[in-house]
C-alpha cells in the first residue's frame, strides 16, 4: 500500500503528515486567521457537536459556511462530536445514553434541551458546515474498560462507520 503524500480538498492542499490546530468552536484562542496562514498552518478541525450546539449550524450555513464564517480560506476537518459526548456520558450517566442507534444527551448546561446523536446526524452537520474533511461518528471506550466493553465499542464504531459512509453517499 502506497501512503499519500498529499490530500486535494476544495480549499487546498495537506502536505501530510500534517497537524491540525484545534479551533473546536470555529476559533483557535488568541490566534488570528492571518497569523495562522503566516504561521504556515495548513488545515484547523472544528468540533460539529459544539458548533451545532452553539453558534447553530443554520447560522454558520447563512454565514455562507465554515469557511466564511471563520475567515479560513484553508482546509478545515470536521470532528464528529462522538468523543466530547461519550466523555461527558461516561463522567455522569446524567447525560445520557449510548447504544447501537447514536448518542442520546441532555445538555445540563441550563438548556435542558434533548440531542440525539446519530452517525447520520453527524454527517450531515458536518457537511452542512461545509467542511472538507469529516469524521464518522465512533464509540470512545474508557481507556480502562473490560475487553468485551471495547470489543463492543469496536463493533458498534464499524457499523457507525458503515452508516456514516451511506449517509455521506
């Protein structure tokens, strides 16, 4: 198997291996679009379940995407959201559940508002921001888990994995 050298997205080129600042909310604190291209940052990932919690997808897609919303003309990786939730799950079942159909949470934060959480759902967010590179939706065992708890996680990852992919076809 040959390994790429580079990926063409809409936005440009990644050279790989290639690092990706962590702009989960559509922002890399204290750090400024420009001084990131000078910096010779190739790509940021942004978090869709944060960006769909807040500011909203549908404000991002009116602000004409992603890209334009967070003056980014660079390539940007969209992180599924499955790992911010499945940690604030397993940190307080009060959360939430997870199960072979998605992710189902209750933000606590004072919005008490029901989120479900599906492989579907995911990618639709994520292209809906406009995102050149998506992530699917997978389940992130606890790293001290029994064996068949990630033997579990494992097989419901690939059958999200699978989803995910006819979602995005």
């Amino acid at each position: 198997m040959t390994i790429p050298k580079a990926i063409e997205t809409a936005h440009g080129t990644l050279q790989l291996p290639v690092f990706f600042p962590d702009a989960t909310r559509g922002v890399v604190r204290t750090v400024d679009s420009r001084d990131l291209e000078a910096c010779g940052v190739q790509g940021l990932v942004v978090n869709v379940f944060h960006l769909s919690s807040r500011p909203g997808v549908g404000l991002i897609k009116q602000a004409g995407g992603i890209h334009d919303f967070m003056s980014w003309r660079r390539p940007i990786a969209s992180d599924s959201g499955g790992f911010q939730l499945m940690s604030m799950i397993r940190e307080n079942p009060r959360y939430g559940t997870i199960s072979d159909r998605g992710i189902h949470f209750t933000d606590l934060d004072g919005y008490r508002q029901k989120v479900q959480f599906t492989p579907e759902r995911s990618i639709r967010l994520q292209l809906d921001l406009g995102a050149d590179l998506v992530i699917c939706l997978d389940d992130c065992p606890s790293p001290d888990a029994p064996p068949e708890e990630i033997q579990a996680t494992v097989e419901r990852t690939v059958h999200w994995g699978q989803r995910c992919r006819e979602e995005f076809d």
